[in-house]
C-alpha cells in the first residue's frame, strides 16, 4: 500500500482530526492551551493571503470573537502558525505510516528501504503543496534564532519517525549518518520542490529518485563521510555535510 494521498486528495489525518475534536471543546471556560490551539487552526485559512504573520492570528482571532489581547500568546508571531502547521503534517504522515504497517500482512515481505524513504519523503512535500505558494516564506522562518530549535525539533522528529517506519535494521551505515543522509535528502528535494515548475513536480520526484540512488551507492565513502559527521553533534550540519558530498561532482 502506497502512502501516497488517494485520488490526490489531502483529507485529514485520525490523528489531526482527534486532536482537533480534543481541543475544539464547549467548555464555558477553555485553558490557554486549548484557545491557542484553535486560533492557529483558524489561522491557516488565512495564510494563503496573508502568510505566516501576526495579521493572519489577529483575523482569527477576530473570527472567533475573543480578546484582542489574545495575541499575546504567541511570542513567536506568525512563525507559530508554521510551526503548527509542520507539526500537524509530520503527524499525519505518521498515521500514514501507522495504517500502511497495519495494513501489511504478517507474512508480507518488508517492503525496500529506498522505496519506503523515497515514498514517505514525497508524501510528506506532498502534503504541503496547499500551502505550496507560502512555503519558501515558512522556510525563512527557520532562520529566525528563536524559531530554529522548535523547528530542529520537530524536523529531527519526523526523520526519526521516517526511519523507525522503515524498519532498518542494516548495520552498513550508522543511525546517525542514517539520520542525517535521510534529512540532507528531504532537505535537497524540498529546496528543489520550491523552484520547480514542471508539470506535476515531475523534475522534483526525478531529484528525489537521484538522491534515494546516491544513498544505495554511500557505501563505498562511508567510513571517510562519518568521520566528517563524527563531531557535528547537530543533525542539520550533518545533513549539509551528506548534501555537499552528495551534489559535488563524481
């Protein structure tokens, strides 16, 4: 079973849907936490015109006809409406993932590595493309030195839920290079995504396919690209040390 979206539908996840259900209650008094969540949900329609900015909280808050004061919740501004939003597609990509591992039959064989990192990574670019107009302004975001580490976190998350899907249990290559040449390659095809305009992101998936190749043939400079990922302890330098290497001439 492919993890791509049916009928090229975006629908919500369980997931996203039980939590929003969790969230969206009709208490006469709703904690802080629950009031935020419902005015980021709120805010993503108002990203496409508006983008990843304080406007688009306080038009969702206006909507929902709470204090104005409400904004204040959110130190980070419009950056949080991103960071909720990367947060909820990471977990629908791991409910994703959950149902195809349900779905497998016991006696089914596993399917490729390569295969299932390449269909996950698509999957999850595949999931953003509605805010794919958007999406170069929430990259930039990333490098506002308050947002980096909540989207580093998050980030390293959803690669660690790539491969523990995956079910790797190869000894060739080391969890930490792992890790990190799965984040250089998702990293590579979503800069590459953003400047596609083929018919279909075909030249990205075309990319991707590469990069899923370059990391099948690691093996031969293993041993020299870990002793140069060695004592990065950050997994995005990693990942730029693992794209430089990937992308510099053969």
């Amino acid at each position: 079973m492919s993890l791509r979206i049916l009928g090229g539908r975006i629908t919500p996840s369980l997931r996203h849907i039980a939590s929003i259900r969790r969230h969206v209650q009709t208490h006469s008094t709703e904690s802080a936490e629950d009031q935020k969540f419902e005015i980021l949900e709120s805010s993503l329609k108002h990203v496409k015109n508006h983008g990843w900015t304080a406007a688009s909280l306080k038009r969702a808050i206006a909507e929902m006809e709470i204090s104005e004061a409400s904004i204040g919740m959110f130190k980070l501004g419009g950056a949080e409406i991103a960071l909720h939003l990367d947060q909820t597609l990471n977990d629908e990509l791991e409910d994703l993932m959950a149902q195809q591992q349900d779905d497998r039959p016991p006696d089914a064989p596993t399917p490729p590595i390569a295969h299932f990192l390449k269909d996950a990574i698509k999957t999850r670019l595949e999931l953003q493309l509605p805010y794919y107009s958007r999406w170069a302004e929430a990259l930039a975001l990333v490098l506002n030195p308050e947002v980096t580490p909540q989207a580093t976190k998050q980030f390293a998350h959803l690669i660690d839920d790539i491969w523990f899907y995956a079910g790797d249990k190869s000894t060739n290559i080391n969890w930490y290079t792992r890790r990190a040449t799965v984040a250089a390659i998702y990293g590579m095809t979503e800069l590459y995504m953003l400047q596609d305009e083929s018919p279909g992101f075909s030249d990205t998936w075309d990319f991707l396919d590469r990069r899923i190749s370059d990391l099948e043939k690691m093996g031969e400079g293993r041993l020299e690209l870990e002793k140069q990922i060695k004592n990065t302890g950050d997994i995005s330098k990693a990942a730029f040390i693992i794209a430089r290497n990937m992308l510099s001439p053969k």
